[in-house]
C-alpha cells in the first residue's frame, strides 16, 4: 500500500519536473537577448566576434538539440558549464545550495515554534484582546511584501536605529555558512516574518476545531488539568494539519527567499537564479528551477507521509 | 536604477590616453602635470598597513584576464593586478605617462613605433619583464581567432611584422599611419601580461597580487612587496566585494561592512551621514547623449536634429536627471580634449525649433524614446526630454527595456540615449563616429569626416592634430547625431579612515580610477 503511493508520487513528480524544465526552457527563450549579447553587451566587437562567441556557447544549435543536450547531461550528471562565468553549474549550485538551505532552516526554525505558540495562544484566547492584536500584527506582515520587510529590518537592526546585524549578507565564498550564522540571521528573520502569517492563522484555527472538539470537552469534564489537555490531547490531535501548513509554509518560503535573498545580497540559489536569468545564463537558471521543482515535490511527498504517520487513522490504513 | 553590469567597454578604443611625460617620483624629469598627480603629494604622509574593502557592482562574469576585461569591475580588478605601458594621468587635459615604458616614439609618417621597455620590472612570479612579453600581449590582443578588447584600438598594428630589436625594445610596424599609438595605452585591456599567461593563476606587474578571486562574489588582493613604483602601495589587502543592487551597497557601507563604493546614484546620497564619509565628485566628460539614428527618417534631415538639440532645457535636464550633478554640455563630446572649441552655447529655444522642424516637413512629429536603467540618469533623461519635447509640438514615447533586452537591439533602435566615457577626440572618434565603427548606434557616415580623422592619425605632431580635431570639433557641432546637454558627473563614497583617492577628471573613472597604490589608511 505505502509503496504503490510512494510509487506513484514518484512517477507523478519525475512527469512533473519534466514539464517544468521545458516551460522554463521555452520561457527563457521567449526573452531578446542570449548570454552571447549579453557578455558582448556594447563591446567594440565585430558581427563575426558575436557569431563565433555564439557558436562556442553552443546558442547557433536548433532549440530542441539545445535542450536535448541540456537534459542529458541533467540526467547523467553532468550539468553544464555557466555560459557566462565558465564555472561548472554543479559548483556553482552546491554553494548556493548550501547557503539557501542555511537561510530556510534558520528561518523555519525561527518561525515554527512561534507559529505554534502565538496561533494556539490566539486559540485559547480567542477573541479577547491578545487574539485580535495577533490578528492585526499578522494582518499587516501578510499585506507588507517581502522585500519591504528586508528594508525595514535592514533599517531598524542595522544601519539607523540600532547597528546589530549586518546590512548586506555578502558571505564569504572560501569559508562555510555555518561560520557566518551572523550574516544569515538578518534575511532569516526577514523571510520568517514575511512567511509567518499563514501558519500562525492555520495554527489557531486548528486549534479552535479541536479545542471545540468532544474529546476535549469530556477531558476538561474529567477534571484534567488545561495544561495536560492542552498538550496531551489538543496539540497532538491538531499536528497532523499543523505540518501540512508548515510543510506548505515551506513550500511558500522556496519562492519568496529569491526576494530577500536579493535584498540582502545573499548567495543563495535565488539570487543565483535572478542574476541567471538577467544574463540569460540558461544552464543555470534551468538547473536551479528543476531543483526547486524538485525540492517541491519531495516536500509536498515528505508531508503527506508525516501527516498520515502523525494521524493513527491513517496510519493503519496506509498499512 | 539598477546599475547592471554591462559590458560595455568603456574605454573601448580610446583606453589609451594622450602623450605625456615620466612619472616625475621615478624618472625626476620636468613634467608640468605630473606633479599634481599620483603618489608624489601623498607619500609623505602616508602610512604602511590596513585593508581596503570596496564594494561595487559586479556578477559572475568577472574576469581576471585582463586582455579581455570589459565591465568597471574588471577595469578595477585588473588595474591593480597589472600594469600598462603608460598610465592615465587624472587631471585634464587628457594625458599620460610612462608606466613599464621608458619610451614610445614614431617615426614622422606614424608607421613606425619603437617602445622601450621600463628596466628592473618583476611579474609576481619573480619572471623579469621582458621584451617578449609585450610582444606577447599585443599578438595576445590582436590575435584573430579571440581578440582582446583593444584590438581595434591597435587595428593599425600588424602582427606579422613585430621586431624585438633588443631585450627591452619592440618595433611595431603599422599598417596604417596610427599618430596616436603611444597614446593608446592606459586601460586595462592594454596591460602587459607575461609570456607564460595562465588565466587561471594570473601573475601581471601590478602593486596587488591576487590571494582569491571568486567570480560573482569577491577578489582578494594582496600587496606585491617588489611593486617598481617606490614605496607603493601602502595597503596591505584589498577585497573587492560584488553586489548586483545598489540598495544593497549603499546599506552595507552604512553598516561598516564595506569601506568604499563607487558609482554612486545621486539619490543614495541622502542616508550617508555626514560625519565619517567622504563624498568626492568627479567633472569628466563622461556623457550620455540622446542619440539620433541618421540614416533613416526623420533624423536623416540635419534640421530635424538641430530642432531637437533646441528643444533640450539644459539646466533643467541637469536638475531632474542627474539631480545637479553634473556640467552643461554644448552638443560636443571630449571636453578633456586640448581641441575642444569653446563655440556659442546651444541653450533652448522653442521657436526656432519649431520652425526647423516645419521647414523640414515633421510638424507635430511622433518618436519613440528607447532606453534602458542599464546606467543612473538615463531613463530620467528620456522622461524629462520627452517633456521639453512636448513644448515643440513632438510627441515622444518613451519606451524603458530591460538591460538585457536593450543590449540585445543595440544599434537598432531609431531614437534612444546611451553612456559614454570621457576621452579625446583621436581616441574616441573611430569607435563611433566612423562608419565602421563598432559602437556606430548613429550610423554615422561622414566621409568628410573620415577623411579628417585620417589624416589626423598620420600627423605625429600635435600642433596639427589639433586643427584636423577643431575642425571635427566644427562638425560635431553643426550636424552631429547626438544631443549632449550635459556631461555626468561621478560619485563616490568612502570612509574618512582612508585617504589617497583623487577625482579622475580626465576619464571619469571612479574611485580615482580604482588606484588603490595610491591609498593609505591612519
């Protein structure tokens, strides 16, 4: 049972990253311009100079042997060369990787557990006064867009209020993330308060459904100290669609880290991708989005699996 | 504003710079500018040690061989890394000096060029300079298969035919009469590299030395202790740090992250404090004109072009543009050179304009205005002119592209505006104004013109260089393709900790033109 869905999620997701990187392929060309143009730009150069730097870039080949070559090399491991920078697109994706996973872990790591918090409080609490401050608070986070967000902490943490965090996050490429936590500390906190508005709302109405619920109600009838019910019996039954909207929050977040990480300046495979695509680097930009459609499915896979191993219900029935 | 990275070369041809004298800290010869310029006033006070971090625009397609550097990242790089035969000079007029040359000098009728090479010169690497190696470079540059950056500049050169007459002498035969060959050199695309280049370890000549180079995100420099300038440079480390947002830059200088930036938009300038920054501006001819594609109508009609030259407010183009940073211009470009004619200045004048305009037969004519936010003040440009065109009854569309998308119909569209650096008329004018021209947005034909430029190139004498360049000068003014209200001026932005930096009046290049050997830090 668990194997033929894992089965057909797997041949679903493969079908799916599939059509993502001809959309991405065929978008990128719709665009004037390729990375030949662009590394001549306004160079004194010769029409012939042009001709030759296009034919070394392979762009003179038909579009769908282009491809063709793209997506074997994608299958086989070898994922190119940048057309702009010759540095091997595997190198480059590695590090930004790297680095976008720090920025997304230490963001969902920030806003997880005060997801959970504020959403369940609001629950408890819900419709006094701390419910509607909450309210109002995620009202405007979620209406105020990502990157004003970044401005905003960049003004108020590091440049005119207080000096504590970095302004620009311009890691360096020679040392490891995780030696310069202090440089991701400032988008992490931008990326979570731009994200948090969703889980915090999915949280509290959770909780108020299963707070509401009869199991709850019989527990507080036998006397069971609001502590324990609250823990033992209302958290636990409210966790299954927790993750889900955590798991999407997470999904959420894949996409709007390309913002923050271009307000900060941040190496991470969304800046990557938006500096890809501005020189039409398409090895690049092809790379990073099959992997980000990748890392979508596996997400959207990796949930439905903890959601149906947290909900014994669905637990047997998997079996 | 998005300050792309381009790559537009800059100096395209005219990276070189006009004839000057030695270096007077080094050869102790009597040379009038030298003496304001370079290390000479700073040596005395200035201190060994420090690290200089500068943040500038830059991507993943920066490069550390120099021979094909385009982009002011490279230019910055690279000027640091290696060395010229001669180098710019930055006051005006336009001039250079003698870097690894001792000596360039030409024969009467230009075909002929014999460059001494400069003695006790070391690459990184310990390897002497030698002969060989300019040799090298220029075949290096003009090689046909992967030209350098400058290989139109040294057109004229033919490669077949280079002689070393001694250890440290070349002889360039020249194909064409080229009067204005010691003067080309300067950019980085000129620098001299060693006969056993390897692009990736790259040894050059150059105060710094290169510790780590990480295309897209930072270079590491580090002093090269046998630098042949004495006493130079005073810092021990330069890290140039890329940013591909100028919000960014200008945050990370307020929070100490980065000690300089260069290229500074005029609107950035409100949130530096005013204590513990300096702020310099640099007056150069760097411009960017509104450029009139001539060989179709309605600007193939000269009275169409000077109607629209009439219709420009100059000040208020200055004001709304470039937010009064910069000069008025009077429809010419190269102010830093010698021949630049001081003829009535164009001011607006709706009227006559107007009247043009209906002796022409393109009343109430319809353009489109094509630019793009690839530098500061452009795309305000075309907005303010479409507004003072208005006024004359034309119509003007202003249509703003992407930079990519821009640079991808480069020289095709009818009516836009580009940016332009400073330069000398010798140096410039081939790229732009000549027919073949690769940088021709105009598609300029002026055979009158060509046949001046040609015989300004075989004269060595500058006396009559110069009335072959007023004359060019003349025509620019009477029936050129560009509209140059003003020329824009440079801001850059520094710690007060650092000292050495100079306005580079005579190119426009920032930071003094990036020559860090120049700076020191208490």
């Amino acid at each position: 049972m668990l194997k033929t869905i894992l089965l057909r999620r797997l041949v679903g997701g493969i079908f799916i990253l599939w059509l993502v990187s001809v959309l991405v392929f065929a978008a990128i060309h719709l665009l004037p311009g390729n990375a030949a143009t662009i590394l001549v730009g306004h160079s004194d150069t010769t029409p012939q100079e042009v001709a030759s730097l296009t034919r070394q870039l392979g762009l003179d080949q038909p579009l769908i042997v282009q491809y063709g070559r793209w997506i074997k090399g994608l299958v086989t491991g070898d994922w190119g060369t940048s057309l702009v920078s010759s540095l091997q697109v595997s190198y480059i994706v590695r590090t930004r990787l790297e680095n976008s996973g720090a920025l997304t872990l230490t963001s969902m790591l920030m806003l997880s557990p005060l997801a959970i918090i504020i959403g369940t409080v609001s629950a408890i609490r819900r419709n006094r006064a701390i419910d509607h401050v909450a309210s109002l608070v995620t009202l405007c986070l979620s209406a105020v867009p990502a990157f004003a967000i970044g401005v905003m902490v960049i003004y108020l943490l590091a440049t005119n209020v207080v000096h504590w965090l970095p302004a620009a996050s311009i890691l360096n490429p020679d040392e490891p993330v995780w030696s310069q936590l202090n440089l991701v500390i400032a988008p992490a906190i931008t990326v979570a308060l731009a994200m948090i508005p969703y889980p915090i709302r999915m949280v509290r109405a959770t909780m108020i459904e299963v707070l509401d619920s009869d199991y709850v109600m019989l527990a507080r009838l036998k006397g069971i100290p609001e502590r324990q019910v609250i823990f033992r019996h209302a958290l636990r039954n409210g966790l299954g669609p927790i993750i889900q909207s955590l798991a999407l929050t997470l999904l959420f977040l894949s996409g709007g880290i390309i913002v923050v990480e271009t307000v900060f300046s941040y190496p991470g495979v969304g800046y990557a991708l938006v500096q890809g695509v501005s020189q039409r680097d398409v090895p690049v930009v092809q790379t990073i989005v099959v992997l980000l459609a990748a890392f979508c499915v596996v997400i959207n896979l990796a949930a439905d699996l903890a959601v149906a191993f947290a909900t014994p219900r669905l637990r047997t029935a998997l079996r | 504003m998005a300050q792309n990275v381009s790559r537009r070369t800059f100096l395209a041809i005219g990276g070189g710079g006009l004839s000057a004298a030695f270096l007077a800290a080094c050869a102790g010869s009597t040379t009038p500018a030298a003496s304001t310029s370079t290390s000479t006033a700073a040596a005395g006070t200035a201190k060994r040690g420090g690290t200089l971090r500068v943040g500038s625009i830059g991507s993943s397609a920066d490069i550390l061989d120099t021979t094909f550097s385009s982009t002011d990242i490279d230019q910055q790089r690279n000027q640091n890394v290696y060395d010229s035969l001669k180098y710019i000079s930055p006051d005006l007029p336009y001039q250079t000096e003698y870097a690894l040359a001792e000596s360039i000098e030409l024969n009467p009728a230009a075909t002929v060029a014999t460059v001494r090479l400069r003695k006790g010169v070391e690459f990184h690497n310990g390897k002497s300079l030698t002969a060989d190696d300019l040799i090298f470079t220029m075949r290096r540059i003009l090689d046909p298969d992967k030209p350098g950056k400058a290989a139109t500049s040294f057109a004229a050169v033919d490669p077949g035919s280079i002689k070393k007459l001694d250890a440290l002498t070349v002889q360039f035969n020249l194909a064409t009469p080229d009067s204005l060959f010691a003067q080309r050199w300067g950019s980085a695309s000129t620098n001299i590299v060693p006969t056993d280049f390897d692009p990736a370890k790259p040894v050059g000549t150059g105060p710094f030395k290169v510790q780590s180079f990480t295309p897209g995100s930072r270079s590491v420099l580090v002093r090269n202790p046998h630098y042949w300038m004495p006493g130079e440079p005073y810092l021990d480390e330069v890290e140039i740090i890329d940013f591909s947002d100028n919000t960014s830059r200008v945050a990370a200088l307020l929070s100490g992250q980065v000690d300089a930036i260069d290229g500074v938009d005029p609107s950035d300038l409100r949130q530096i404090p005013s204590g513990g920054f300096v702020t310099q501006i640099t007056k150069s001819g760097f411009y960017q004109p509104i450029t009139m594609r001539v060989d179709e109508a309605p600007f193939n009609d000269v009275r169409v072009r000077q109607a629209f030259r009439l219709m420009v407010d100059r000040p208020q183009m200055i004001a709304q543009a470039y937010s009064g940073y910069g000069q008025i211009a009077n429809d010419m470009p190269f102010p830093a050179d010698p021949a630049y004619p001081d003829l009535p200045q164009r001011v607006q004048d709706i009227a006559q304009a107007k009247s043009l305009l209906k002796a022409a037969g393109h009343e109430g004519l319809a353009v489109t205005f094509t630019t793009t936010p690839e530098n500061g003040g452009l795309v305000a440009t075309a907005q303010v002119f479409a507004q003072q065109a208005a006024a004359a009854g034309v119509k003007v569309t202003v249509n703003d592209l992407a930079p990519t998308s821009y640079d991808a119909g480069f020289k095709s569209w009818p009516f836009t505006n580009g940016y332009w650096a400073a330069n000398t008329l010798g140096l410039g004018y081939s790229s732009r104004f000549l027919k073949s021209g690769g940088l021709n947005d105009s598609h300029w034909n002026d055979p009158a013109g060509a046949a001046l430029y040609a015989d300004l190139l075989k004269t060595p004498d500058p006396a009559k260089q110069k009335t072959y360049a007023i004359e060019l000068f003349q025509r620019f003014y009477d029936m050129g393709p560009d509209i140059i209200h003003s020329f824009k001026n440079n801001i850059d932005v520094y710690s007060s900790k650092f000292q050495g930096f100079q306005p580079f009046n005579s190119t426009g290049w920032a930071l003094g033109s990036w020559r860090y050997r120049n700076v020191w830090t208490s």
